[in-house]
C-alpha cells in the first residue's frame, strides 16, 4: 500500500425515473479533502439506480487512475449502493447485478469502505450528475469547465472540445437489437492477424519487439475485411496503437472507405521479461512469478508495471471513451487477446478468473451490445467462419 487516500463521492439522477439519467462523481484528496478529480456522463433512458451505479463505477476507475493501490473512501447518499456494495443487502435486480460486479472489479475489496451520506453533503456530485443530465438534453455529452487541479487530469468518459460527438445513429443491419431493447452502441472485437510469434504462443505484449503481421496475418485481416464489407453494419474503426493490430485495421478500413482511430487504452498487456518466451520457458525461468501471475489479477509479468488489474482499469476507460463518441454506432475496435477478453469478461460481469477459460484466434470476431440502461450483451465469440 502507497498509503494515499483517496475519497469517492458519487451520485446519479433520472429525470423520470427511468428518463434521461447521467452520473457524477468526485474524487477528493484523503488528506485536504481537495477535488482532484470529476467524472459525468449523460447515459440516455436509465434508472436512478442504474445512474447511481455508473456514477460510483466511474469515480472508482478515477480513483484506480491515480493510484491503483490507495484506500479509497467511498460515500454516497444511496442506501442501496452502500449497503449492496458493502454485502448487506442482496442485489435482487438482474439490472443491478453486472454493474456491482462492475464495481468490485475496480479496485480489490480491501482498498474500498463504504459509507451513506445525507443528500446535503453530496453536492459536488448531485451538480456534476446535473450538468451531465442537462448536457445530454442539450444533445452532447458533458465536458469539465475546468481542471479540478493543476497536477491531476479530470477523468471520466469525456473527448476533447474540438472533437464533437457524432449524432447517434441506429446500426444498418447485422448485429442489432430488438427494437423494443433501444438502440445499442455494438463493439465489434477484432483480434489482429498472426505475427510469427503467433503459431508458437509466445509472449507478445506492449513492451516487446511490436512485431508486424505475418503473410498469414495479412491474409486473415483481407479475410476479416471481406467478412466485414459483407455484413455493411461497421461505421467506425478503432484500434490499439500496437503495429499488428493498426495493420489488420487499416487493412479492414481501407476495404470500408474509412479512417483508423488510434486508443491507446486498447493496447495488449505489457508482459515484462517474458515478452518472447513461451508459456514453457517463462514457466522455467520465472516460476514463482508465474504461479503469482495466474493466481491472482494483482499479480504483474516480471518486469512489468502491468497487472490485469491495471489492465482492466486502462480498457474500461478506453470503452467507455468509445461509448461516448460513438453512441449508437456499430464500432470496430482492433485489438489484442487480454483487451478483448477482458471487454468480454466486464460485459459478463464475470470474476477475472474468466480470462484463462476463453478461446481467442487469430482475426477472431466477438460482438458486444452496450444499452442506455447499462447493460450489456455478448453477441458473439471467437467467431472465424471467415477465415475457413
């Protein structure tokens, strides 16, 4: 433990309940009790409930992004959230439950106290939730007047003010949803092609050789392309800044007529010393550190300043970037085995453990449909029809 503290206040409005809802949540010095930093978000048709659940996510990730391993005091004036959250009360409502699971995934459980608070004493997030709510009626999402602090970055799902939000837009075909469901934002996942560290599963990270496609790879990414063209429900494309996968994008963008969009929260993990290594000889040669790694999600590759912890935080920010730009859009998102697995994994609300029991090739295909109400729904998985 650093010994920092940090504390959450978060809150989230409907106006109708369920009717327009956004979330607003600060993170305070634990010392000062200075704001250093505010996240807000317009949501779209939700819940109270559902609101005050984004707004406490959103202030945990903040909180994680400037120190994952500070005690954070979390303190909101819904009974419900604290007491669901603190294990008192059970979460009865399916709606609910992925997004506690969200949560607890944040930060581990230790690091997190709960606490109710008086309406009165939670207005800097109840302002934000506002801002946000009244942002979404005015048909953009919420940008920060200002930086709570010269030294810490606002966080939360926001883009810079000389980029706006493209209007929303229902998805053309394909993976759509009931309409009775609203429109979703669809995530479709695209693992790069093979490099020729691929075939022999090897190590292949953020911190190693960023090795190009292979002459398979570019064919899988020609495959993908024609399977994607096909479908004619893609209207963005976005990728991790890594060679492999800026390659297969730029492969399936150029057979759609579109640019790349480069997040670089959807980069692979970064694997430390085993960068290169086989399963087996990182095994032999860091075993200790392997057995840490596979045991616990805290737990970092030797070397590396990466745990899948740290990776979760990265990419549950990147998603919610892409959920805010692209809202009602079908996205291609580029990317790499540890990052889509894990956009799986938040939409399952499933414990991290779940990224050893999935299968992911090679130019693969997964689908995830993200609603206004804050549910998700997996489509698709490992999907290579396309490449047979």
């Amino acid at each position: 433990m650093t010994g920092r503290r940090f504390i959450v206040e978060a809150d989230g409005g409907s106006r109708g309940n369920p009717g327009p809802a956004g979330y607003g949540a600060v993170v305070r010095d634990g010392d000062t009790g200075q704001i250093i930093a505010e996240a807000a978000e317009y949501i779209g048709h939700a819940t109270n409930n559902v609101a005050e659940y984004k707004g406490l996510i959103a202030g945990l990730r903040a909180a994680a992004e400037l120190d994952p391993d500070a005690r954070v005091d979390v303190r909101m004036d819904s009974k419900l959230v604290v007491e669901q959250m603190s294990g008192r009360w059970k979460i009865k409502h399916p709606d609910m439950r992925p997004l506690a699971a969200e949560a607890a995934t944040v930060l581990p459980r230790a690091q997190v106290d709960y606490s109710w608070i008086p309406r009165e004493r939670n207005k800097d997030a109840d302002r934000l939730a506002n801002e946000a709510m009244d942002a979404g009626k005015a048909g953009r999402q919420w940008e920060p007047k200002a930086r709570p602090s010269a030294t810490a970055p606002v966080t939360g799902p926001t883009v810079p003010a000389d980029e706006p939000l493209p209007a929303p837009a229902a998805p053309r075909a394909g993976w759509a949803a009931p309409a009775d469901l609203g429109t979703p934002t669809t995530f479709v996942l695209l693992r790069h092609g093979e490099t020729p560290l691929t075939p022999e599963k090897r190590f292949s990270g953020s911190g190693g050789s960023d090795p190009a496609l292979s002459e398979k790879g570019r064919w899988q990414a020609e495959r993908a392309a024609e399977a994607l063209a096909a479908r004619g429900t893609v209207q963005a494309v976005v990728s991790s800044p890594m060679l492999r996968t800026r390659q297969t994008a730029e492969t399936v963008a150029a057979r759609l007529g579109m640019d790349v969009r480069i997040e670089d929260g959807l980069r692979e993990l970064d694997f430390g010393a085993w960068e290169g290594l086989t399963f087996a000889e990182a095994q032999e040669q860091y075993p200790d550190d392997l057995t840490a790694w596979l045991g616990s999600a805290k737990a970092k590759p030797t070397g590396s300043t990466e745990s899948f912890t740290t990776l979760t935080h990265r990419v549950g920010t990147a998603r919610d970037k892409i959920l805010a730009r692209y809202s009602g859009k079908t996205v291609l998102v580029v990317s790499h085995v540890s990052p889509i697995k894990t956009l799986v994994r938040l939409a399952l609300g499933a414990p991290p453990d779940a990224l050893y029991r999935m299968e992911l090739s090679a130019a693969s295909l997964c689908a995830v449909q993200y609603y206004a109400d804050g549910n998700a729904s997996l489509r698709l998985l490992n999907d290579t029809s396309h490449l047979r």
